[in-house]
C-alpha cells in the first residue's frame, strides 16, 4: 500500500489535495497540502492569532524562530532596542516564518518541539497555544502516542513535535514569486474577504487551495499566496534561495544584512542591518561605496546607475556585487515597507488584514481564554508561557458549509492514499 501511495504521490508532485482531518468537537477541518519528494525545503509564513499576551520572544521561541525575525516578517521595527522584550496583545495576527519541508511525502514544518506544562492536553496545545494550526491527531500521530482522549492530561514535560502546515508550490503562483502563509479561517471569516485582503482573487485562492465552491469554515488551513521579491545567490550561499514577501523584511548573514521587498517594486534590495554590533565592513571591493548604496548619474546616453549589491552569505562572509549599467531612466531613491512600532492593542475594526489584525472578530466564540497566569516571564534563559484553559477551542460552525459532512463520498482512492500519508503528520 505504502508503495502505491508512494508513486501517486510522486506522479502528483505539484497536485493541491484537501484533505479532511477531525478536529476535537467533531467539527470537520480542511487543510490543503502539498504532495512532494525530494528533500528540498522552501520558506514560509504561518498566520498565528496569540492566544495570551505574549513577549515577542516567547511567541519566537515557541515556534523556534529568532525574535528579529518574526518582527521583521511583519515589518514591525526589529532593529529598536529591547525590541525582542516588546509584549504583544492576545488576539494578535502575526505571519511567523518557517522553512517547510517534505517529510512522509507532504509538505511540512517539522521543526517547532513544545514541552508539555501542567493541565496541558493535547486539544489545549492543538487548538490554544497553536491556535489551530495544529491538529490534535496530527501531534498525537507524529509523537507516536497512544491516547485517543485529545482532552486527557499531558505528562508535563513531555517533549512533543508540533507539525505545522506548510506548502511551497514552488514559491510561485502564476509562474510569479510567491510566499505561501497557512491560514486558520476564523469565525466569521469568508473566502472572498480573505482573498481581498491580501490582495488576491477568489479564484486565485481556489486554485491554490483545490476548492469546489469559496466557501471555507471556521479551523480550516487555506494556503494564501504572497507576492515575493527572489534573490540570485549562488548555491554555494547559505541564504540561497532568500525569498522575502511584499511589504516585509528578512534578515540574513547572521542578521547583519536585512532584504526587503517592495512596496513600490517587487525587486528584493539589501542594505546591512548591524543588529549584532559584530557585523564586518560592507564595502564593495576597489570601490568606496557599501553594501545598498546606489548612484545615478544622467548622461548623454542614458542613465548611468552603479551599486552595490548583496550577493548572499558564503562560508560566512558577506559577498557583494558591484555593478554599472546605462538604463533609461535615473531610478528614484529605493521605498522601504513601513516598519511600525509592536501594538498593544488589537483593532478588530480594521479592515486591513495583513499583516497585523485578523478578519473578523478574534474573539468571536469566545475561543481564546483570557491569560490567567498573569504576565509571560523570561527567567534564566528558559521562558514560561501563559496558561491556557482547557474549555477553550475554535468555536467552529459547519453550518455554512454542509457538504463538508459527507467528505468520504468524494474522496476518491488516490485521496485516500494522500489520507494516509497525511494521517502520519
Ligand atoms: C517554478 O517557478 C519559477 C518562477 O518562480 C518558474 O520559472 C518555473 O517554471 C517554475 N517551475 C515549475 C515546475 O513550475
Ligand atoms: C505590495 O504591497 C503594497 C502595500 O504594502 C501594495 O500597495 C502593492 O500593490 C503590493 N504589490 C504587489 C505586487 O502585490
Ligand atoms: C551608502 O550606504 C550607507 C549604508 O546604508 C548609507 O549610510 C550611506 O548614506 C550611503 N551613501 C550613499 C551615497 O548612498
Ligand atoms: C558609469 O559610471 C562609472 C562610475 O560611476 C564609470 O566608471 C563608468 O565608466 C560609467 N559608464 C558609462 C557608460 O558612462
Ligand atoms: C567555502 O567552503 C568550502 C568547504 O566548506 C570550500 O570548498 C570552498 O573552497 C570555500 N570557498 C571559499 C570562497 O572560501
């Protein structure tokens, strides 16, 4: 069986697959993945909603990423000092990057682990401190554990994988740069207010997603394609591939070198960044100009543009690109996507959805308990996180979607083969 499986999925590479998981409520939840082989791995975005007030850090931390990097995934100001200790508010949405990988056959971050704490279970770490973006089943089968009671105690502790949903589709979509965000639908959330707020169609994100009819409900994972800004470093450097969504920025080098794109072009443009203090000298060779420096000079033939650029990270050392060329026309001084102070406060009457406040209602249902902890606290190079109730839960509706109760029916055997693949998460 594993070997038929196994050819389907390979002659599939790039086929969108909904599939069908259970959630706890018996609320049926879709989550599109990605069929693969290979071991290749590309970036990603996961749409997370804070469950508690949390440190900056602490939300890095759990999903094993660098604060710097999470702030700058979302264009807050990663280079203010004390930046990483910044509290942000419950109900928060933040896009966390993540490398998705292809592990079992299916695309997937594979890399986040979480220790049990006391009164945790698995619906508690699932659908609280995950908000969602994890399935009990899905932790219980990639920890190999035994209980069936997604609501029976975990050992406090325990050390558990977290598989986290990712797709790559080749980081593009329309044969144009894409980054892929794993999505939660939150109640009240509808496919065409989705697309529209991160600037694409309906259509776009069914294609992308497989979908019959725009309907989604509340818990399922929708991959949203962002425009991107793609670098041309050479294999041989460790950001390879560096790919960056519009109207964010990376860091890379060892976070001495941030990469934005956009918002005026989709043209990825590196200046140094210098958060470490060790950061070396960013000079073009026989040149006195550094690292993001550009001058344009109008002659008879044109305009004469000379820069230096970054060239990617290669055996830790920055390598940078001098060039000269005539074009047309002098460019203008480069635009960088605002950078913005961390909120406080989460505005549910914003219209605006990426990248910081959900659609919809973040409270809605009353899915997300209040801290009662207090305070998240970083003490002695380990942090707490707040607690979370265990009667807390996406407050689902399958209402608007009935065809979602009889999912069998349309599965056809090659699905079912993707479901087991897709059961080993
Ligand atoms: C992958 O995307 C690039 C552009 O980003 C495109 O040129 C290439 O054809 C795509 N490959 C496949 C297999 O779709
Ligand atoms: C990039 O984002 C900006 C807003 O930040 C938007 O105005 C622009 O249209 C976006 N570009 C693309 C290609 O989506
Ligand atoms: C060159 O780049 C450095 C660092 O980004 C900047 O401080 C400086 O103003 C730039 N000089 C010119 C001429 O653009
Ligand atoms: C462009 O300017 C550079 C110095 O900035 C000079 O070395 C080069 O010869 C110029 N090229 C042309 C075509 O004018
Ligand atoms: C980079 O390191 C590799 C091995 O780690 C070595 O083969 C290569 O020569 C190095 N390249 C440079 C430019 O130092």
């Amino acid at each position: 069986m594993a070997g038929v499986c196994g050819s389907v999925a390979a002659a599939a590479a790039m086929v969108v697959v909904v599939m069908v998981s259970s959630l706890p409520g018996s609320v049926e939840a879709k989550t599109t993945i990605e069929p693969c082989t290979g071991s290749d791995s590309c970036s990603a975005l996961l749409g997370y909603t804070l469950y508690a007030d949390m440190k900056v850090s602490e939300v890095a931390a759990l999903f094993g990423t660098d604060p710097a990097a999470l702030l700058a995934a979302n264009a807050l100001d990663f280079g203010a000092p004390g930046a990483a200790h910044r509290i942000l508010p419950m109900g928060l949405f933040v896009r966390v990057p993540t490398r998705c990988s292809c592990t079992d056959g299916v695309r997937k971050s594979v890399s986040v682990r979480y220790a049990a704490r006391p009164a945790d279970t698995l619906a508690t770490v699932a659908d609280g401190v995950f908000a969602g973006l994890a399935s009990a089943d899905q932790i219980r089968n990639a920890n190999a554990l035994a209980s069936a009671d997604p609501d029976a105690p975990l050992d406090p502790g325990q050390k558990l994988v977290v598989p986290l949903p990712c797709v790559c589709f080749n980081s593009s979509d329309n044969n144009l740069p894409a980054v892929y965000l794993s999505y939660v639908v939150q109640v009240g959330d509808t496919v065409p207010a989705i697309a529209a707020s991160y600037e694409t169609t309906v259509t776009d994100v069914m294609n992308v997603n497989a979908m019959g009819s725009p309907i989604a409900a509340p818990g399922d994972i929708l991959a949203i394609p962002l425009p991107a800004c793609t670098s041309a470093f050479p294999k041989s450097a460790s950001d390879h591939g560096l790919i960056v969504a519009n109207g964010t920025y990376a860091l890379t080098a060892g976070n001495c070198v941030q990469c934005s794109c956009g918002p005026g072009n989709l043209n990825l443009y590196c200046t140094p960044a210098s958060l470490t203090g060790s950061c070396p000298s960013m000079q073009c060779s026989n040149s006195n100009v550094l690292l993001g420096n550009v001058s344009a000079r109008s002659t008879s033939a044109g305009c004469n543009v000379s820069s230096c650029s970054y060239g990617g990270f290669v055996n830790g050392t920055i390598t940078t690109l001098l060039s000269t060329g005539l074009q047309s026309r002098c460019p203008g001084p480069h635009q960088f996507p605002e950078l913005t102070e961390p909120p406080t406060t989460v505005n549910h009457d914003s219209t605006f959805l990426p990248p910081l406040s959900a659609p919809g209602p973040a409270e809605a249902g009353g899915a997300i308990p209040p801290p009662n902890s207090g305070s998240p606290s970083v003490q002695g190079g380990s942090f707490t996180l707040p607690k979370v109730s265990t009667a807390n839960g996406p407050a689902g509706s399958v209402s608007e979607a009935p065809w979602m109760n009889k999912p069998h029916q349309i599965l056809s055997s090659f699905i079912l083969c993707l479901l087991l693949l897709y059961s080993q998460m």
